[in-house]
C-alpha cells in the first residue's frame, strides 16, 4: 500500500482529512516538477538582474508562470507544517484541560471515564503526530529522488525535530493521569526499606517495545501501578534520567560470566539518577544462579557519596568508621554485619580482579510501583544509549566516568532503537504468578521478549568489539544492526547472506523478536499476545485469545476453554495430535518453560534406547527365520515374519517421537513431553505375538504326546 493511501485509511474521524498532511498535493507538485526537470541552483553566481528571464530548464525550455516551481513546494511544506504544528498544541491544551477538570471532581466514576477519554485521546493524538511526521519523512525523501538538483530533505527534518509538535514533552499528562488512577485505586504507600544493604529477590522479564508503543503501554500500566518519582525528581517529568557505570578487568571477566550465565557470575555497576555531576552514588552487585538449583538471582546495593567511588575502588574504603556512624545512627547489630559483608566482598573483588570503568548505561528512565512496594514494579527505559568508559586517563581512579564536556566519538557510543521494558515480581514462598493485568500486558502484542537481555552485555559487545570473545544472541537481530554499524561494531555481525552466526540462532530463529539480516521481519513481527500464550498451554483456534495486533487497553474477561476429545490416532501417538498443528507459527514465550542441556541429550537417550530394542528384536527374527527354514518348520517361518514388522514398528515410532519431542523441546512448550500410549500399544503387540507362540507350542507338544 502506498503511503498516501495508508495515510487516508488512517484518518481519525474525529479529527477529518483537513487537520492532516496534504499528501497528494504535495506528490502532483512533484510530479509536475519531475516532468519539465528544473535545473539546479547556480551555486557560484552571486549576481542577477531584475530584468533578466528565469533560465531555461533542464530540457531547454521556457518555463511559463503557470508551471510549477520549486518555491510552490517549499511554501506548501512550510504551511502543512505550520498546521500540523498548531493543531497538535491545541489537542494538547484540550487535554489539559481535561485533566484539570478530571482532578476537581469527586465522583469516581465519572473520574475513572473522563481519565480513559483523555488517554484515548492522547494516543489518538500521538497516532496523528506519526502518521504525519512519517508523511513528512515519505513526501522529502520522494522530492529528493525525483528532484536531486534540489534536494531539501536534511533541512526540513532537522526543523522538525526542532518544533514543539515533535519535540514536546507531554510526560506531565502522564504523571497527572497517574496521580487520578492512583487516587481511583486509593492506593497506600509501603513502609521504606531503610537497610544499609539493601537485597532484591525478584523474577525479572524484559521486553523490547517499539518507539511507536511506548505511551500505549505506559498509559496501560499507569492504570494499575502509579509513576514513581523519585526523591530527586522535580515531578515534572514521568522518567528520570539514570547513569550506570558498569565496572570490568582487561579480560571482560565479568562479561564473559554474565553472558556464559556462570553459576554465581556477578555484574558490579555504580548508579546515579539525575542530570549533572553524581552526589549519592549506588554501588550495586548483581549476582546470577540459575533457578533450577534451588537459588536466585539476587541484587544487593550499598550507598555512598561520589567522593568515597574512588575509595570503594581501591579497597581503601574506611569499612569501620561508617560501622561506628551506622551504631549510632542505631541500626541494629545484624544490619551492620550484612553491610559490612557485602561491602568487603566488593572492595575486595575490585581490587582483586582490577576491576575500572569499562561501559555506561545511559537512559530515561520511567519507573511505575506502589512507593516501597516492589510486589509488583515495572519500569520502562528510553533513550538507551550506551558508552565506552575506555581511554581516558583514570588519575589513580579519580576520574570513574566520562566529562559531560567531553565529545563522543561515534565509535565511543550506540544508541539502541528499541525502549526496553522490565517487569519484576517480587519472590513470596515461591509463587511468581502475576496478576491478570500484567499477563494482558504480555499478550497485548506490543512486547517482544528477549530473552536475558542485558544493556551491559550489548554495549561491550557493540562497543568493544577486539576485547569479547563471544557476543550475545540478539546482536544478529535485524533491527539493531544499523545502530552497531554506526558504533563501528560491525565486525561483530554476520554477513547479509547468512544472517546469522554461529550459535544459539542457528537453531533457534525464533529468539530474535524482528528476525535477521536474511530473514526480516521488521514490518510483520507482532509481540507475545493471547494465541502465543495459548498455543504454549496447548489451546488454539477458537480456544485462544483473538487479541493479536490491536492493543487492548482495556481488560478482558477470562477465557474458559474447553476440552475437546482426541481422535485415536492422536490417543495412541501424540506427534498426530491436533495440538501440535500450531508448531510451525506459534512458540511458547521464552518465560513460559526453561529448557536445560540434559533435556536435549536425555531425549536422543530415549530414540537410542528405543532402536537398540529394535535391533535385538530383528535380530532373534533373523535367526528364528534362518532356523525354520533349515529345519521346515513353517510355524517359526510366521512367527519370525510376525516379530520382523514389529522391531520396523519400533524404529519408525522411535525416530517420529523423536522428532516431536524435540520440536516439543525447541519451542518449550509447557506439556507432556511423554507418550504413555505409544510404547503400551507397542509392548502389547510383542506380548499378543509371545503369547500367541507360547500357547501354539504348548499345542504342538501336547498333540505330538497324544501321537506318541
């Protein structure tokens, strides 16, 4: 479909054709213009007369007052965006406006409908600012094409990413909404946790989200969880900005554990949150342990003012004078002696493993949780750009982080194209299912999981591409690769043709969210919505959720699904059911089932152990057969030929399980992965063919005595 067409199925009604771009008529200009092929500007003469005819055009020809000219262009573009402009500003005071007559009222529910009108209203106004900024966009890089003497295309989108209509920032509207639903919820602020060691037990999922959805999914959680503002921020803003700097050794230890996922392989940063120069820095330790151990993952954090980083770092941190503040500020003796643990296995592990500043996390961060609550917390980054704290004079680790003074080279930062989305539940006796709320939101089709993903881990790969020796996953993903090649970490990529390289990708093309270089799915990958999450509990067709690509901001009610009987071939072979129809589309979050190695070699195990039977099964046939056939007995000639299709039966149903069950295992699906029916039928039928041989002998003894 051509843009302008989509421009005009995109039309809110509400709004009417005349608010948006004039996209047509701006297209017959320029094909007009394209038509009599004016020549370019002279950029050297620095004379003209009044008296003197406009010049020939490219083809040689007079140029007549009713033709199109270059000037008619550029005023129609001034003048669309003057409109677009003026009547974005002005959908934003209405809303304002709202918002504020939403704050005076008291009925809840005439509250609760005026806040879901203004965030419909809202993302109606942010559809309209992105059709038309991408007309803009589509209509300049056309005029360029079709009229290179004259290109205007840089010029025009360096001025829009200047006007209000583009770079407003309407988070204000986000916090106030906030403040309403929270007031709606009447929710109570927790007790604060005012450990010195502060520990998190928490299960964590991260999601890419495209720049499009942002505000969808922020205006969907703000309606459970409110915009937490931290003690620093002004209030005006929903995020925050956010500095981590992540500390490594030459080798990147702590990177290549963190990637390998190593049993007990930590992560140490040192975080700030807001502008300027850091005051209270957070030094953080992140530590990994795979859960099918019995352990978690756990994140421990201490405080420290910028002045004692340095200290921290060299191991000369004075532990026992801020023991002795700490007992007088009355913490209680186990307090002390957790910070002072945690503490000494930091300084120790930086001065052991010379660990320095090795990357930076740089984002806007917006956070939404119930204040000292992290029951349930989700925060969404933007902004994500990532820096290389590498080759700069450290002063004896005076200097840990990047002047803000500094130009950045462009190999020194990447700015990653995607928001990313976390969302943590806190670990109670085990139970990690989230509520309704959060599992709409998984399935909204606006999330794309990825698994594991780490900003830490993307910017050494990207930006230290001579120092790794292994690369994370999702690099070969399709919609990051321009971005690495702009950081200069191109070498890290796969070639175009093969699009991916060697590893987890290979076998799994379903891990990248928007495909790879060979295989883009840029324009057609959807997030995890109802049918993925039913097909991973094996429900589909009608018995999935229809939400796919629309964005329900709304709950829904639970579904009830049913039970349908199998026929009986899939009753005595599982690889038949109808359940695994969804295989070849469909594959169950990567959160839904944890796959470990063993579970791979333990079912080619089980194909091995099945052909090994098989083998002795033909084998005693074999010489049963060889046997009858020597002696003339033509009873054993049936039985060897009955016992021979049987052992072919083996192998056939030992490498069809085979398959599935690994198909079963590559998507993780949450099922039996045994088949229960399969090897009795089986068995049965060598039991039926003995029991048929025994009684025959027992036969043909009885009769030869009667003879006798």
């Amino acid at each position: 479909m051509k843009y302008g067409e989509h421009l005009k199925a995109n039309i809110a009604p509400e709004y009417g054709a005349g608010a948006y771009l004039n996209y047509s008529e701006l297209d017959g200009i320029i094909q007009m213009l394209a038509e009599i092929s004016p020549s370019g500007v002279d950029l050297e003469n620095r004379q003209v007369s009044l008296t003197t005819p406009p010049q020939t055009n490219a083809r040689g020809l007079l140029m007549d007052n009713t033709t199109a000219t270059e000037e008619s262009f550029l005023k129609l573009i001034d003048a669309e965006l003057t409109k677009v402009e003026k009547f974005t500003l002005e959908k934003v005071t209405e809303l304002r406006q709202k918002i504020a007559e939403a704050e005076g009222m008291d009925n809840k529910e005439k509250i609760r409908k005026l806040a879901d009108t203004i965030a419909d209203d809202f993302l109606r106004v942010e559809k309209y600012v992105n059709l038309n900024f991408m007309g803009f966009h589509k209509i300049l890089k056309k005029h360029d094409k079709n009229l290179p003497n004259n290109p205007c295309k840089a010029f025009y989108v360096g001025r829009m990413h200047g006007q209000a209509w583009v770079r407003g920032d309407y988070s204000d509207l986000v916090v106030r909404l906030s403040q309403i639903y929270a007031k709606l919820r009447d929710d109570h602020v927790a007790a604060e946790n005012k450990d010195a060691s502060q520990s998190f037990l928490r299960s964590t999922t991260k999601y890419w989200i495209k720049t499009e959805d942002v505000s969808r999914v922020k205006y969907f959680v703000l309606r459970h969880l409110p915009v937490f503002l931290q003690k620093t921020s002004t209030g005006e803003s929903d995020s925050q900005f956010t500095n981590s700097v992540y500390i490594d050794n030459d080798q990147l230890e702590l990177y290549h554990g963190r990637l390998d996922k190593s049993p007990g392989a930590i992560a140490l940063r040192l975080r700030w949150y807001g502008p300027g120069d850091p005051k209270m820095v957070f030094v953080e330790r992140k530590t990994h342990n795979d859960k099918w151990t019995g352990e978690v993952s756990v994140k421990e954090r201490f405080v420290i003012d910028a002045s004692e980083v340095q200290s921290v770092m060299k191991g000369t941190y004075p532990i026992e004078a801020k023991k002795k503040e700490m007992r007088a500020k009355g913490k209680s003796e186990q307090e002390v002696e957790e910070w002072e643990t945690l503490v000494r296995e930091i300084t120790q592990v930086c001065v052991s493993k010379q660990l320095v500043p090795t990357v930076r996390t740089q984002c806007m961060r917006t956070a939404f949780q119930i204040p000292f609550d992290a029951t349930v917390r989700v925060s969404l980054d933007t902004n994500l750009c990532m820096i290389s704290e590498r080759g700069y004079d450290l002063q004896d680790m005076k200097v840990w982080h990047r002047d803000p003074s500094w130009i950045l080279e462009p190999t020194d930062i990447t700015r990653f194209p995607h928001a990313v989305l976390e969302i943590k539940l806190e670990l109670k006796g085990g139970n990690l299912t989230p509520p309704k709320w959060v599992t709409d939101l998984q399935n909204s089709g606006l999330l794309y999981e990825c698994h594991k993903y780490s900003k830490y881990c993307h910017g050494c790969a990207v930006l230290l591409p001579e120092d790794v020796r292994s690369v994370p996953y999702w690099v070969d993903d399709i919609s990051l690769r321009e971005s690495i090649v702009a950081s200069g970490g191109g070498r890290i990529l796969a070639d175009t043709d093969v699009g991916v390289g060697p590893g987890a990708n290979q076998v799994y093309s379903h891990l990248l969210p928007f495909g790879d270089a060979a295989h883009n799915r840029k324009d057609t990958a959807v997030g995890r919505t109802h049918a993925s999450s039913a097909a991973a509990k094996g429900f589909i067709g009608e018995k999935s959720t229809s939400t796919t690509n629309g964005f329900d901001f709304y709950d829904k009610p639970d579904e009830i699904y049913g039970d349908d009987e199998e026929g009986c071939c899939s009753w005595m072979f599982p690889f038949c059911s109808r359940y695994n129809s969804y295989g070849e589309d469909l594959v169950a979050p990567t959160s839904i089932q944890k796959i470990e190695p063993k579970v791979f070699f333990a079912n080619e195990r089980t194909y091995l152990h099945w052909l090994h039977y098989a083998v002795i099964l033909s084998s005693i046939a074999s010489g049963i057969l060889a046997f009858s056939e020597q002696n003339g007995e033509t009873w054993g000639e049936f039985y060897a030929l009955a016992l021979l299709p049987i052992s072919l039966g083996f192998c056939v149903y030992a490498l069809h399980t085979f398959m599935w069950r690994a198909d079963q295992i590559r998507s993780r699906i949450p099922a039996r992965w045994d088949d229960p029916i399969g090897p009795l039928v089986l068995g049965s039928t060598v039991a039926l063919v003995l029991t048929i041989n025994f009684f025959t002998k027992l036969y043909e003894i009885a009769t030869n005595d009667g003879e006798l």
